[in-house]
C-alpha cells in the first residue's frame, strides 16, 4: 500500500496544532494555579467542620 504524503502530511498539521492547543490551555491552567488554590484555601477556612465533613 503506497504512503499518501498529502494525508501524512495532513496529519501531521492536525497533530501539530493539537500540541500548541494543549500546551496554550496547559500556560492558562499553571497560569491560574496559584490564584486558584488560594481561592480554595480561603473557601475552606470559611467552613464550619460540619460543611467540610459534607463536602468530603
């Protein structure tokens, strides 16, 4: 079966957008992280101990 170079090569595009795409969403995810848990953090020392055990 002979290789299709327009297909590998369309794959390969595809392939190659999906890596920046992930690596993008990967930046805004490390990015907000630390704003995140802070946020958690804050949230969770405003609960009673009743609350969290609900939560968990």
């Amino acid at each position: 079966m002979p290789i299709d170079l327009a297909e590998l090569d369309a794959r390969l595009k595809v392939i190659d957008w999906r890596d920046r795409e992930l690596a993008a969403i990967t930046r805004q995810l490390e990015a907000a992280f630390p704003t995140l848990l802070l946020q958690i953090q804050v949230h969770v020392a405003g609960m009673s101990a009743l609350q969290i055990t609900r939560a968990s």
